[in-house]
C-alpha cells in the first residue's frame, strides 16, 4: 500500500506537467491534494504496521537475465522517513502557495517538477533492490535543477548546477561500488538483503565501503563535500530548500546506513594499523562528521544572510546525524534515524520562516538590515514562529532535537568519547548561532533609525496566509508532538535498527 | 573453392538488394515522373518510398532470422547481426521521416537514394567477416556519407566539412587498407576466421603492431574515437541535419558491430596473451577519447559541436565494452549503439527544427524553445537527460549494462574498475553540459515568443523516438529477445 | 487517583494560550491571568494541605509514574514531600503578586502575561518532577519566557542584560545536562530517587568509576556550576545586578522571589542526595565561596545608589545563608548532636527559601509601586520624607522590610535562626564571618528606610500618593502570612521537619 505514495506523486507530476495554462490556482490545489494524498498513504502504512519489522509491498522481475527486480519494501527506518517525506510535500506546496499568482508563473511547471522529487524520494526510501534504489535516486536530481535554476533566488543557475554535479558525481561513486559488488557476488541479484549475505572479500569491502559511503554522504553534506549545501540552499526558493535540506540530504545518509554499512559492514573494521590515531574508515568518517558538526556551526555563526545561517546550520545538523550511524550501537543509530526525522521536519520549518514568512514580505535576508525592521513588532507570528522553531532546533527539551541528540551523544561517547565531547560542543555553538540570528533578526536593539537618523516606523505586512499558517502548525506540531512523545517513532525504529546485520552493530556496544 | 550457393546469398543479401532496388526506383520517380512537381512534394515521395524500402527490408528480416554463414563465412547472419541491421533499417527510416521537410536540396531523389546506398554499406558492414568485403562495405558507406555532406550546396560549411571528411577518411580508409593487406599477407587469408586461426600460432612481430595500429586508425577513424576523431565537431557541424543524424547514428552502430567482428578475430581464445596488444590499443583510444570528449564538450556554444564532442566521449564509453571482448559485452556494446543512436536522431531532429526556424544551433537559439514548443523541449528534455545516463531513461541503461558486463569480463581486473571509474566520472561531468542546453531551453528568456511550428510527422516521429527511449528505459526486456542482457 | 500535580503545571500553560489570543486587550488578559494565578493558588494550598501534618513520615505524595522512552531512562514521574509542596506553593504566591503588580503593561498585554503563565508552569513543572528529563524540560522552559519578559519590557539597556542572563543560565544548565547524561551512561537512569538510592549504598560511586573513570567528583562540580549560576553563589552571580535592574519590576519579584529558588531546591533535590559525599570532599571552598557570597553580597547592597540594585544584592546576601547551610551540611557523621544540627540547618534552608520569596517578592512589589508614582528612577537618594505624605505606604513596607532585616516576630527571624542554629555547630567559623552579613544587613535596612521613609521631604514628593484602597487589600495578604509565620512558624515548619528528617536520613556523605 505504501508504494501508492510514489505512484500517486509520479501520476500527480505528469497531469500537472500536460496542465492547461491558464489555471494555475486549480493546479495548486491539485498539487496540494496530491501531496495530502501521499501523506495519508504514508501516515496510514505507519500506524497499520505498528512496530512490525519489514513489510513487504511489491516484487516484480524486471530483468531477470541480470537479476534486477521491482522490490519495495517497508521496515521501521524508511516508513519513518516516507512519513517525513509527506510531510515535507504538503508544507513545502502550502508554503509555495503563491507561486500561481503571476501571470506566466508557470505554477504547474513547478510542482510537477516538486512532486516529481518527492517520488523520487519516496522511491529511495520504498527500494529493497539496489538498481530500483539507485534509479530513484537518480530520478530526483533533475527535478532539483529546475526547481532551483528557475524559480530560485541568489545565483540560482551557479546553485543549481553545484547542486546537480555534486549530486550526480556522489551517485556516480556509488554506482561504481555496486557494479563491483554486483560484478563479485556472481551478478545474478541486486537485491539488498541478498547481496549482504554474500560474503565480499574484506579487502574489496575495504574499498568499496568508502567509496560508496562518501558517494551518499555528499549528497548528505558530509564535509569537506558539503559546499553544495549552502549554495543550494539559499539559491533554491523556499519550498525547495525545504525538501533539499529536509528530505534530500536525508537520501544521502538513508543511503549510508541501507546500502553502504549493510552491503559492507567490514569495511568498518579497523585497518591493523592507525595513523595519528586514526585506525579504520569508521574513525575517518566520525572524524569528518564531528568537523562537520562544528565548522557549520562556526560558520552559521559569522554569516550575515539569515538562509546562510539555516544552511549552514543544516550541515552541522547532517553531521550528527553521520555520527550517530557511525557509533553502530542501537542507541545512537535509533538518535541517528530520529534526528533525521526531527531536523527533516524543523529545517523545513525554519526555511519556511526565513524564505517565505520573512523574505517575502521584507525583500531582504541580511540580518544587518532586517535588525533595523523591528520584525519583532512588525511580524510578532514570524518572530515567534522563530523563537520556537530555533529553541527545537538548539536541542531544547520537549521537542524531537532533544531525545536524538542525546541518543547520538550518548552512542558516540560510548564509541569515540572526544568526538562525542566535541559534538557537544558543537551543539552548543548551535545555541549561539540560533540566537544571534534570531536576536539580529527580530528582536534587535539597533535604533529603527536610518542612515539620517530619522526614525522609521514600523512597517506593515501583508497578514500571514491561512496556507502559511496551516503549514506552520503542520511542522511545528509535529516537532512538539515527537519532543513530548518520541516513542510514536521510537517504537517503529528501534526493532529496525535490532534487525539491522548482526556484523553492522557488533561494532558498538 | 566451395561453389557459390547464389540462391542462399541472395537469401542472405536479400535487404540489401531490396534498398537497392528501391533507391533505383526512387531515382527513376523523380527523375522520370515527377520531375515537374514542386520540391516539396518530390521530397515527400522519394522519402515515404525510402521509409518503405526500409520498412520492407525490416520485414524480411524480421520474418526470415537465420543463423547461417555464408559465401566461405564473408557475411555472417545471427540474431545480433539481424538485429543490428534492423535497427540501422529502423534509424534510416527515421532519418528519413525527419527529412520530408528539408530545404536544402533540389536533387530530393538524389538524397534519398545515396541515403539507402549509405544504409546498404551499413547493412554489409554489419554482416561482413571478410577483410575485402568489410573493405567494399566501408567505402560503399564513407563515399556515399562524404556525398551526402555536401549535399547542401549552397552552404559553404557544408563543403568545407565534406572536403575535410573526405580527406580524413580517404586517408583513413587507405590506412586501413594497407593494415589489411599486411594481415592478408601474415596470415595468408581474408576471412577473419582464417587470421583468427593463423594468428593464433604466431608471435607478436613487429608487422602484425602495424597492421593492428593501422587498421584501428581506420577504425577509429569510422567511430570517431581520439585520435582520429578530428573531423567529427567540423562534420557534425557543417552536414545538414538529417546527414549529420545519419552519420551519428547508422554510420556509428555500423561501424561498432564490424569492430566487435575484428576484435572477436584479433583475439581468438588461444591467442588471448598475446592480443593483449590490440587491447591496450583499444583501451587508449577509450581513455582518450573519454576524456576529451567529455573535456572539450564542455567548452562548446554550438550544440551541434557539442553533440560531436559528446559522441568521441560515447565512442569511448563503447571502446571500453569492446576492449572486455566478451559475447556479453559485445551484446551490451550494441545495446548501447542502438539506444545511442536512436536517441542523438531525435536530438538532432530537434535541432534541425530550431535551426529552420532560428538559423542558428548556438546556445542562444535554444534559449526559451520550453516556451515556444513545450512538447519539442521535453523530447529534447528526454533526449540529453537519456545521453547523460539519467534513469528511467533507455541511456541510463544502456550505461549500466555495459559497465556491467565489462566489469565482469574475465580480464578485467583492476584496470577495468579504473576505467569504469573513469567513465562514470566522466558522464557526471557530461550532466554539466546537457544540463547547460537544458538551461536554455528551461531557463532562460525566449529572444522571440512566437511558437515554433513543427509539421506533424515531424512532431509525430520525435515523439515516438521520445517515447521509445522512457519505454526502453522502463522495461529494458523489450528488446532483449534480440539483444540478450546479462 | 486524579493527577493533580500534572493539573497544576497544565493549568498555567493553558492560561497562557488563552492570554496570547486575548492580544492587545490588556484588561483580559490580565483577568486570564489572575483568575489562573488564582486558582493555581488554590490548588496549590490544597496540595500543601495534602502533603500532610506533621507524623507524615515527609515521603512522596501525589506520586504520578508513567512510561516515556524506556531506551533513555526517561519517565513521567511526578511527586511532592514537604519541599516540593512548599516550593509550589511559593512559586504560586508569588506568580500571583507578580501579576497583581503588573498594572501597566506597555505593550502586547497577552504575550506578556502568556509569558508569565508561561514561566509559572516552568516553575511547577520543576518542583513536582522526580526524573531528569522532565525536570530539565521544565528548567529549560522557565528559562525562556523570563528572557523574553526582560528583553521585550525591560528598562534602558535590557538587551545586554536579557543576553547576559540567557548565556549564563545556558551555561550552567549545560553543565547540568552533560552531568546528568554522565550520570544516565553510568547507571541507566534518571530518576532521582533511585539516584540517591544508589548514591547512599555507594553503588553510584562504583558505576560511575567503572563507566566513565574518576570523574565523580567533576560531575557533582557540574551539577553544582549550573546551580551556582541559578541562585547565585559568588562569584557566578555577575548576571544578576544587571538583570534584576534592567528587567521590568514584576518580573524581577519572579526572578528573585521564585528562579532563584529553583536553585536552593535543586541543591537540595539533586545536588546533595546524588553528590553529597563529593560535595563533602570539596566542602571548605564551597563554604569560603558562600561565606563571601554573604558577607560581599550585603557589602555590596551597602555601597548601591539604585534601590533595585540594594535589593538585587540584599538577595545575594539573603540566599548565601541558604548555600552556607547547605555546604555546611555536608559534612559525614553519624554523631546524633551533628545530625540534630543538620536538621536544624536544613529546616532554616527549606524556611528560608519561602520566608525570602516571600519578602523579597514583597518589597519589590513596593518598588514597583513607588517607581509608578516617582515616574521611573529609583535612586536611594531620590526619596526622603514619604512617612509624611503616604504613612501606609511606609508602614507596610516597612514590615517588608523588617522581616527582610530579621526582625523576630517576622518570619524572616526565624528562618536565619534556624539556620545559624544548625551551622554553628558545623563550622563555627563560617557562621561567625556571615554574621558580619546579618550585620550589614540591618545597617542598609535601616538606612533604606531612614533615607526613603525619613529625613527631609523634597518638594516634588510633596503630593506623593499614598496606597489606594485596592492596593491595600492587595498587598495586605502577603505582609499577613509574614507576621503569621512569625509568630507561628510550626504551621509550616511541622511538614518542613518532617520532610528534611525523612531527607536526610538517606542521604551519605
């Protein structure tokens, strides 16, 4: 049932594609109703399943002389994620509301490309067989270019480009490690849970595993490959940084946990010998995870551009989240899924704030002159809409960052200690940067004057919609409801995350 | 001798002798009959009898597959090599189809005729396992192609790129020729089975490096592969569309296929130490031509120049399949021809469109085409996004199966994995510069508004390309009851 | 069982909500919140009633226990003794002055009193939990609303002294949460009692050790840095001159009549059951430190010109009674005269907490009425004379007054009493050096009150209104429970004793 979401939303792209111009509210709606439509299937798949571990949706031979097969198939991580995924789509299109309102907009254009991605999307996280998987993922890098290079903002084309090449170079790393692994285990099945029976040579696993790893962890913003991520963020028009920061980069470490560390768990032991303390790939990647952690805390600290903060935070976010899998022990793997979750849902959020609620009205995203706006006066929803999803987002308790960041803390002290502690402190570096941004940008102490002296009053903005505030609540309530009660996922994740290749989390305890 | 069995070669040869018959006849109708008639109603007649022509021989073929060599094995007849020759039939037809509106000749009966004589040297080429026959086969096709590049006379560009094709070619061809003769002369026969079998007790001399380096220039030279890839961007540039579609797509599965005929021959099983030569030869070219086509295409404004850089890279792609030199990676090599083909006929029926209306194929004539003919833009979307190796596309598939299968060719090794590395490096960077033509097309602002009118077979025939490349996409299973996968 | 201790903390936050969509309407707003202030007060007298008469045996009453996220220790559990219910009571008091004093709100009326609510139910939520996780999220909670009430209607230079307040506070509440995460790696929970269970048979020293290595001792720091902040205990305390100065007058009753509260309670409800044997090894600083927060803290309320800033300092000096006491008490005896001492010591403590909520809420409740009239500044020496125009006005601050001084016959009296009674015996020379505080004290006492209520009467008071009708009857309630506990302290101190023996008797040092 849950294989709906992508037919649904491939079906969705193609009748707004061959959409008639001329009715562009219709299609909005239309797009609206399509992405409703998925998140009930996903939603409906999720509490039907409970906390089963896989549930088979579809197989079909599809080329059998090569062992290529249409698999779908659902446990506890990806029907976690489709539900992410359809959230993500209904608040990215309510927060894209406006798109139709000018002529020769090309509304159906964007979101036939917008559902397009989320099929994609929702095809990566359904695939058991690993050449399905890989189509999908490749699927939704198109989408990614047009939204970006033609509805987008700041150095879209540059943005979009970035964003495409670095994508399609990630996958193509990741597409050499599989035709080696399919080309070893005889080339008969590409399917997932058969070819990590196979036993791979560890040598080749040696190889193969980083390759295929760092290929999804670009696409994850793992640094030092993560440049992608700020451009294409703040490039992208808001619905698309939403999905891009939200759901996209979460491909990327999906991608990691379900076909990297399953496919090649030994290539996570320890070389035999160690190089300034540095003795396997899995010390490599938590190493650059925890650097990830806090050069994007760093730099959101020093930017200027209120969307470079949230990109830049999303990186140090993605890092965490790299980290958590890396410490292969329940607890932190469980933290690593929910935080994915939880900053899927909050980036999408924070974007929405800073592209749409503020952006919109204001024209302007540099904080220097929105601390002049008196925005805490001037737009009290936006402001406060801010404080709350920023205090998610710093890890507060009683929203979803809380319970995950802690498990990963936990996961990674029990498996790299000083990486653990040097988390932490990125963490905390994540509470100043959200302050400062949410202190210059709204409730600033610079005098409303301007370069006269004169004082400026403040200024009037167009009332928030019903479509941002319905968005808003949608994000919002979910983040409270998971802070306040994490096991509604908790229960679907952790028999996932046991059921995970026994070789995976010997690694950790 | 064996005594010829005329009635089995003339089974044999039966498609070929069909384009022949009609490209005659498509002369005496225009020549004779309908000499009067205005340009564009002689073109359409000449080119629906040289569909039909084609259509016929498909229809032999696909009726009649009979596994049999032939005259001494100087043609072979298989699944693959019928299936080959259907699809070279089908690209003509197409091409064809795309040039019922051309303007630029007012010898239509002329065109079409050297058009199916180009395609009788692509069916023989296909077929051929004799070195003196793949020779006839090959000229038969470069001479009719260097005519048909001229053939817009009034286009300076035009001459120029025959006059260079020409030259290039000639002096491959005799290259190749002098190749052959030092074979024959090593070896004692003609037949590829026969140097297959002789090679096999030699020892690599000095002559034999020479006739290999010789008759891979020739080679090389017919699938545009670096370095004798010079004339392709001058060529791809100069020729009227629906010529340069015909040399990019018949002309190039053509070649290939004899190409997958003499590495079978230069590599006998025995031999296999030894023809590591003709391998490393092979591979260079693929490395080369990788990398400079996809580096050069890079730097392109016209799309036709960078149609051609993109098909040296192609070329490359294919190389490496052929360098495996097993029966599955031949297969995917011709997989891979096919799709390839058919995908660049339709890009270049695009361009022949945009060109008529703008009289430009520069970037900038692109710009806005999403606005101006959106169903046009999205078959020229599918296109690049199918030449990029984006799935669903029929290109992404193409891809996989021929990395796959040289991955696991015996002798691959470590080498091959580099190659396959870097060739999917390289499509990564290809996405750049389809994406950079899509930008136009997608992105920016049109220079003028009005729509671009495309006739309807015109319209119709791109889509149906456009259609078979999701669809093979899709369900690659559809052809593999004539080209097997995996 | 009705869970009344989750009906208090709703019952403000509900309030809240309501408040926030009474927008600008101040009289409403203000209604909401005192009907809310108000009933939370009734519930919290019947819960103070509940917990029991003396005999009780001071165990948990109103226990409420439910599963949360069993991975992380995490539980809903709620619980009160004499302490909890006592603090409760407090915070309920002393929120319901804190709005009466609020009559003239300048700006977004609901938001203000939301936020007020807001940080009411942050302080229930701290006194009734009994696991980590909950205690925290509430810690956390009150936190935000109070920077944001200083910040948004604070005096001159609120900006500055809102961040330095948030940062500080942040700090230490870091600390608690990297200890407590310790702790929770160590042992595998969170939950207070079993800590202390544990702490008291020895068992956490060992987990602790075999876990995470030597590091006990830093952990108690860490719990003790984030309390140290919160009361404050010199020399952490540099934010508090600054913020209770700058931050709007009813909000200052709050933060020193109720936040710093938190602190004592969560010395006395975390620090000394789970660390007491740590905090004995480290016992002499810790005096020092106490003993000059008491002895500098009332030095420095003698040299200020500002009468919030006396105030601001007189708190200081008042609540390092408080930390003396409690560092004094952790010394290990099981000598009956020693025990007998820490009784009395911790009775005074738990008293103390209360008496001087009380009063301090009391006193800058008059200041808030006397910078009304005077039309802003506050300087000791604006005033002079008042006895003249408004006796009331004098009178009854001046009781506030006398009961700060520790008049006996005032509950202040017996509060320090109490404490010096039990920390002679501990440490005599602590005691002796704070007596210089008790000192100091009276003299800025009573100078205060002969520089504002006496001496010459400028022209400009002449015409200073004395209390109103409805302000009289507003404060008279809190001056009443003065002299009552006063007079007749057993009506509380019987529950209190009973809490503090049950106490101590299971903690170790």
């Amino acid at each position: 049932m849950l294989a709906y979401t992508i037919y649904l939303s491939f079906a969705g792209a193609l009748v707004l594609a061959l959409w008639p111009r001329g009715r562009m509210r219709a299609a909005r709606v239309f797009a609206l109703a399509v992405a409703l439509g998925g998140l009930a299937v996903g939603l409906a798949g999720f509490v039907a399943a409970g906390s089963q571990g896989a549930v088979a949706i579809a197989d079909l031979a599809w080329v059998p002389a090569m062992g290529i097969h249409y698999t779908l198939a659902a446990d506890g991580i990806s029907r976690v994620l489709v539900l992410l995924t359809g959230l993500a789509a209904v608040a990215g299109i309510l927060f894209s509301w406006n798109i139709g309102d000018k002529e020769g907009d090309r509304a159906n254009e964007f979101f036939a490309f917008f559902l397009a991605l989320i099929g994609g999307v929702y095809g990566v996280f359904l695939s058991v067989d690993l050449f399905l998987l890989f189509v999908f993922y490749e699927i939704a890098i198109v989408p990614k270019y047009f939204l970006i290079a033609i509805w987008g903002s700041t150095r879209r084309e540059y943005g979009a480009m970035k964003l495409a090449l670095y994508s399609f170079a990630g996958s193509a790393m990741v597409l050499i490690g599989l035709l080696a692994a399919y080309a070893t285990a005889g080339s008969h099945t590409m399917n997932l849970h058969e070819l990590a029976q196979y036993p791979f040579p560890v040598s080749f696993q040696m190889w193969a595993f980083p390759l295929v790893f760092t290929g999804f962890a670009i696409l994850a913003g793992m640094w030092p490959f993560h440049t992608w991520a700020p451009t294409g963020h703040v490039a992208a028009p808001t619905a698309a940084s939403m999905l891009l920061a939200g759901v996209v980069m979460k491909l990327g470490a999906y991608g990691c946990l379900r076909v990297a560390m399953t496919l090649f768990p030994h290539g996570l032991d320890p070389w035999g010998f160690s190089f300034l303390g540095i003795g396997s790939w899995r010390t490599v990647f938590a190493l650059l995870a925890v650097i990830g952690i806090v050069y994007g805390a760093a730099v959101a600290l020093v930017q200027n551009d209120f969307k470079f903060v949230i990109g830049y935070s999303s990186v140090s976010h993605m890092g965490l989240v790299l980290l958590g899998l890396l410490t292969l022990s329940q607890i932190g793997i469980d933290g690593a899924v929910l935080q994915m979750f939880s900053h899927g849902v909050l980036a999408g959020l924070l974007f929405a704030t800073v592209g749409r609620i503020v952006y919109e009205r204001t024209h302007t995203r540099d904080l220097g002159l929105l601390s002049k706006l008196q925005l805490g006066k001037a737009m009290p929803f936006a402001a406060w809409l801010f404080v709350i999803a920023g205090m998610a987002s710093m890890g507060l308790p009683g929203f979803s960052g809380f319970v995950a960041e802690v498990q990963v803390l936990i996961g990674a002290w029990h498996a790299f200690p000083w990486f653990a502690v040097v988390a932490g402190v990125g963490i905390v570096v994540g509470v100043a940067y959200t302050w400062r941004a949410m202190q210059r940008a709204f409730f600033s102490d610079t005098p409303a004057v301007d370069s006269n002296g004169a004082a400026i009053a403040v200024p009037e903005y167009e009332p928030v919609t019903w479509a941002e505030k319905a968005g808003v609540i949608l994000l919002a309530g979910t983040s409270l409801l998971i802070g306040l009660y994490p096991r509604l996922l908790l229960d679907a994740i952790e028999p996932a995350v046991r059921a995970l290749p026994h070789a995976l989390l010997m690694g950790g305890r | 001798m064996n005594s010829m069995n005329y009635g089995n070669l003339f089974a044999i040869t039966l498609p070929e002798t069909i384009l022949e018959i009609v490209s005659l006849l498509v002369l005496i109708v225009d020549l004779g009959w309908l000499r009067k008639s205005a340009q564009a109603a002689r073109m359409a007649v000449a080119c629906w009898l040289g569909v039909l022509g084609c259509g016929g021989a498909i229809a032999w073929l696909m009726l009649h597959p009979e596994p049999v060599g032939i005259a001494g094995g100087a043609l072979a007849a298989s699944s693959l090599v019928a299936a080959a020759q259907i699809g070279i039939l089908v690209l003509s037809a197409l091409v064809l189809l795309l040039s019922v509106r051309v303007e630029f000749s007012r010898n239509p009966g002329e065109f079409v005729a050297i058009v199916l004589l180009a395609t009788t040297g692509m069916l023989l080429v296909t077929a051929a396992r004799d070195l003196l026959v793949i020779f006839v086969a090959l000229e038969l096709l470069s001479l009719s192609l260097y005519v048909l590049t001229a053939f817009a006379k009034s286009s300076a560009q035009s001459s120029e790129a025959a006059l260079k094709y020409y030259l290039f070619g000639g002096m491959s061809a005799a290259l190749m020729l002098f190749g052959f003769s030092y074979l024959y002369g090593l070896t004692g026969t003609t037949s590829l089975t026969g140097i297959a079998a002789a090679l096999a007790s030699q020892s690599v001399s000095p002559l034999l490096v020479v006739a290999l380096v010789m008759v891979a220039a020739g080679l090389g030279f017919k699938v545009a592969a670096v370095p004798f890839h010079l004339w392709a961007p001058d060529t791809y540039q100069g020729a009227p569309a629906p010529v340069t579609a015909l040399i990019a797509s018949g002309s190039k599965v053509a070649s290939f296929a004899v190409l997958i005929a003499v590495t079978g021959a230069f590599l006998p099983a025995a031999y296999a130490g030894q023809g590591a030569s003709w391998i490393v030869v092979l591979v260079w070219m693929a490395a080369g031509s990788i990398v400079l086509g996809n580096l050069a295409a890079l730097a392109q404004t016209s799309v036709r120049r960078l149609l051609a850089y993109s098909a040296i890279a192609h070329a490359g792609y294919m190389l490496l399949g052929i360098a495996a030199h097993t029966a599955q990676s031949g297969a995917a090599v011709l997989y891979y021809a096919l799709t390839y083909a058919l995908t660049t006929v339709g890009a270049f029926g695009v361009i022949a469109l945009v060109e008529r209306e703008t009289g430009s194929d520069r970037f900038d004539a692109f710009a806005g085409l999403s606005r101006r003919n959106p169903l046009l833009a999205a078959t020229m979307l599918l296109y690049l996004l199918s030449l990029a190796g984006i799935p669903p596309l029929v290109g992404f598939w193409a891809k996989f199966n021929l990395f796959a299968s040289v991955l696991r060719s015996p002798s691959a090794g470590v080498w091959g994995l580099g190659l396959v590395a870097l060739a999917l490096g390289a499509s990564a960077v290809s996405l750049y510069y389809y994406l950079q033509v899509l930008k136009r097309i997608y992105v920016a602002k049109p220079a003028q508004v009005e729509p671009i009118a495309v006739s309807s077979l015109e319209m119709a025939t791109l889509v149906l390309i456009a259609a078979a490349v999701v669809v093979l996409g899709l369900l690659p299973s559809v052809l593999s009851g004539w080209i097997p996968l995996g | 069982m009705t869970p009344w201790l989750t009906i208090v903390t709703a019952v403000p936050a509900g309030a809240a909500v309501v408040a926030l969509l009474a927008g600008n309407r101040a009289v409403a707003a203000r209604s909401v919140a005192i009907v809310a202030a108000f009933g939370s007060l009734v519930l919290a007298f019947w819960i103070w009633l509940g917990v029991g008469p003396v005999g009780s045996g001071g165990q948990m009453k109103f226990v409420e226990r439910a599963e949360w996220v069993p991975g992380l220790g995490i539980e809903y559990h709620l619980g009160v003794d004499g302490l909890g219910a006592l603090m409760v009571l407090l915070a309920a008091i002393v929120s319901l002055m804190a709005i009466a004093a609020s009559r003239k709100v300048a700006s977004q009326p609901g938001l203000y009193f939301a936020l007020i609510l807001l940080l009411e139910s942050g302080l229930f939520g701290t006194f009734t939990a009994l696991n980590f996780f909950h205690w925290f999220l509430f810690w956390e909670l009150s936190l935000i609303p109070a920077f944001f009430l200083i910040k948004l209607w604070g005096g001159e230079g609120r900006g500055p002294a809102a961040t330095q307040f948030f940062v500080y506070t942040m700090v230490g509440s870091v600390a608690l949460l990297l200890a407590f995460l310790a702790l929770f790696v160590a042992t595998g929970s969170m939950d207070f009692e079993r800590l202390a269970q544990m702490a008291a048979t020895g068992e956490l020293a060992a987990a602790i050790q075999l876990h995470l290595g030597p590091i006990a001792l830093w952990l108690a720091l860490a719990v003790l840095l984030g309390f140290a902040v919160k009361v404050p205990l010199m020399p952490f305390h540099t934010w508090l001159p600054a913020t209770y100065s700058k931050a709007p007058t009813p909000v200052t009753m709050l933060l020193t009549g109720a936040m710093s509260k938190m602190g004592v309670y969560g010395l006395l409800r975390l620090a000394l059951p789970i660390f007491g044997a740590q905090l004995a090894q480290v016992r002499t600083p810790l005096l020092v430190l106490a003993v000059l927060t008491v002895v500098a803290g009332a030095w420095a309320a003698a040299v200020q010109k500002d009468l919030k800033r006396v105030f601001a300092y007189s708190s200081v000096n008042h609540l390092g009674y408080c930390l003396l006491a409690i560092f004094a008490v952790a010394l290990p005896s099981s000598n009956a005269a020693v025990q007998l001492s820490q009784t009395a010591a911790l009775d005074g403590v738990v008293l103390q907490m209360f008496n001087h909520g009380l009063t301090a809420a009391a006193i800058f409740w008059f200041l808030s009425m006397l910078e009304e009239r005077s039309g802003g500044p506050l300087g000791v020496h604006d005033f002079g004379g008042l006895r003249k125009p408004a006796p009331v006005f004098c009178g009854l601050m001046g009781i506030a007054l006398f009961s700060s001084l520790g008049l006996p016959g005032l509950n202040g009296f017996v509060s320090e009493f109490l404490i010096f009674r039990g920390v002679f015996p501990l440490t005599w020379l602590s005691a002796t050096v704070s007596v210089l505080g008790l000192l100091i004290t009276a003299a800025v006492i009573l100078t205060v009150i002969q520089r504002v209520f006496s001496g010459p009467l400028p022209e400009r008071w002449k015409a200073f209104p004395d209390l109103t009708v409805g302000e009289r009857v507003a404060v008279a309630p809190a001056l009443l429970l003065m002299g009552v506990l006063g007079l007749a302290p057993q009506l509380v101190l019987g529950t209190v004793n009973a809490t503090v023996m049950h106490l101590l008797a299971g903690w170790r040092f």
